[in-house]
C-alpha cells in the first residue's frame, strides 16, 4: 500500500505519521491518541491512500477498536500491513494540494491556496500577470506562447488561450477556448464560448452558451451574445443583442441593432448571410433571414425574409410641422 503525505506548520487535527528508525511509515496516529512527542511530528496523513484489494480486505477484517474514541480507523491498515512486513510506501505532496475544510475560514485559506498553486503553475508556463494577487484560476487553464493577463481576471471550468492573447482587467472567463491574436477587453464576460484567431471582444461585452466568433470577428462595447455564430470578419461594435443568431461573413451589425428571438413562448432563429449590412436601431423579430449581401435601413423592424442584393426598411415616415412653435 501508499499514502499521501505532507509537511504542514500546524498538524492540529491530522494524523501523524510513525516512521521507524529506517524511516519507513509503521503507522498513522491520530491527534486524540498521540503522545505529546507525536503531536510534535509535522507531517500529516492526508487521507488518501492506495492498496490492494486483497489486502484491504484483508487489512479491514483485522481492525480492532484499540483508540480513545472507541472506533474503527481505516488508517490502522498502515500498522496492520507494517506488522506484517507488508511494503508501505509513502509519497509526499505540496501541504496546499491535500488539505481540507472545516469552516468557512478553512475553506477561504483552501481556496487561496488552490488559485495560488494554479497562478503559479501558469507563470512557469511564460504567463504574464500584471497582478497575480488579484487573478483567481479555479480550473484548468491552458496557454500558448505570450499570454497576457490584466488585474482582477478569474478563470473558472476549463480554459484554452492561445499564442499572444490578452485578456484586459475585470473579466470573467467560464469554459471557452481563445485562440491566437485575440484580445479580451476590459469587463468582459465570456461563458461556454469559442473565440477565433485575431478578435477583439468588448469592453463591456458579454458572451454565452454556445458563442462562437470565427477568426478576425470583432465584438465591442455593451454587445451581449448567446447561442450564436458570428461570421469571419463581421462586426457587431456597440450596444446589441444577438440571440439565437447565425452571421455569415463580413457583415456589419449597427448599433443599437436587436433580434427578438423570443415571442413569448419559443425562442427562434435569426439569419444573416455574409455582407449584410443592418444599420443602427433595427430589430430582426425572428424567425427572419436576410440574404447575402442585403441592406437594412436604419430603424426598421423587419418582419420577413429579405432576399439577396435588396435593401429592406420598415419605419415609419416621419412628419415634419414647418414654422411649429410651441403655444
């Protein structure tokens, strides 16, 4: 069998590890059955070991209740396996990877120590943090070659960047892959997403649930989207929502531009081939298309399909009173 070890500065609470004067494991003591020399002992049991079955099986069947508090310790196998001349391996591990939780303030120090070991794991790797003290990884975090990470930046679940990206302050970035070139704005937040080569996301932008941004697309300030696909190219610069969306190439989405994909009961779909242009304060009440290379008016609320090479407008005609003065 083989246990997980650690040196910790304060074993209250953990079992002790007993080695012989060869300094091989005889057998883990628990902190209400240690002797005051025990209890001075700083490495610990970490609770996690490996053993074969038929000596498990073996080994539980020989527990006795020989401890203060009168139960049935797993870690007894140590001694059991020992007392028999059965090999017990040790392995010892950094203190911050095996330890566990009480409270809430335990809990916080395990946190820390978690991000912190993640933090450093990804310098090693050529990772630039301006602040690593204000940057949390809680999962796994992949990097290619010059990343670069602004202040107050959280990683969760699995993340992918690659080759020359940075990722500006205050941002969020929840299981998405990034690729090469790409610069993540300020503020910005980026969930279940897969973001192309050479694009530019936000600030202030938001994605999620299935985003996708192919190479050289451009997401910017106040633009939210969910459930889309944003064409090579095609750009979407301020303040729009793209639900439930599919953007060909190289168009252009004006600011201010909606699709109302929800009808109160289904949500829909919405359309665009490659160079569409949408001018600013349109809404695409879904299920719409609009074909390739086509114009939509500034303005408009469009309703139905609009074929290729058109241009399509739905507004209302605007009144002009001459010579008006307020009375």
């Amino acid at each position: 069998m083989s246990i997980l070890t650690a040196d910790i500065d304060d074993p209250s609470g953990y079992g002790r590890i007993i080695r012989d004067k060869n300094d091989n494991p005889t057998l883990i003591r628990e902190q209400a059955d240690a002797t005051k020399a025990e209890k001075s002992i700083k490495e610990i049991f970490s609770g996690i070991m490996v053993i074969e079955n038929k000596h498990l099986k073996k080994g539980v069947n020989g527990l006795v209740r020989s401890n203060v508090k009168g139960e049935y310790y797993l870690t007894d196998l140590v001694e059991f396996s020992s007392q028999r001349k059965h090999n017990v391996g040790t392995v010892k591990a950094d203190v911050r990877e095996v330890l566990g939780a009480n409270n809430k303030e335990e809990l916080t120090e395990l946190y820390q120590s978690m991000t912190n070991l993640n933090l450093e794991a990804a310098s090693k790797k050529g990772v630039f943090f301006k602040d690593p003290s204000s940057c949390f990884i809680e999962g796994q975090l992949k990097t290619g070659k010059d990343v670069s990470i602004g202040n107050n930046v959280t990683f969760k679940g699995s993340v992918a960047l690659g080759d020359n990206v940075s990722i500006g302050s205050n941002t969020l970035i929840s299981n998405s892959k990034v690729g090469d070139n790409t610069f993540i704005k300020d503020f910005s937040s980026i969930e279940d997403s897969k973001i192309g080569s050479n694009v530019e996301v936000g600030p202030f932008a938001r994605l999620r649930q299935g985003v996708v941004l192919e190479n050289e697309a451009k997401i910017g300030n106040f633009v939210e989207v969910k459930k889309s696909k944003i064409g090579e190219g095609s750009k979407a610069n301020h303040h729009t929502y793209l639900g439930d969306a599919n953007i060909g190439k190289k168009s252009n989405i004006g600011a201010g531009t909606i699709t109302c994909n929800y009808d109160g009961n289904k949500k829909h779909k919405t359309k665009l081939d490659d160079n569409v242009f949408i001018g600013s304060n349109s809404s695409l009440v879904a299920p719409v298309r609009v074909g390739k290379k086509s114009y939509v008016a500034a303005g408009s609320v469009i309703t139905s399909d609009v074929p290729p090479n058109s241009l399509a407008f739905g507004r209302s005609k605007q009144s002009t009173k001459k010579n008006w003065k307020k009375k």
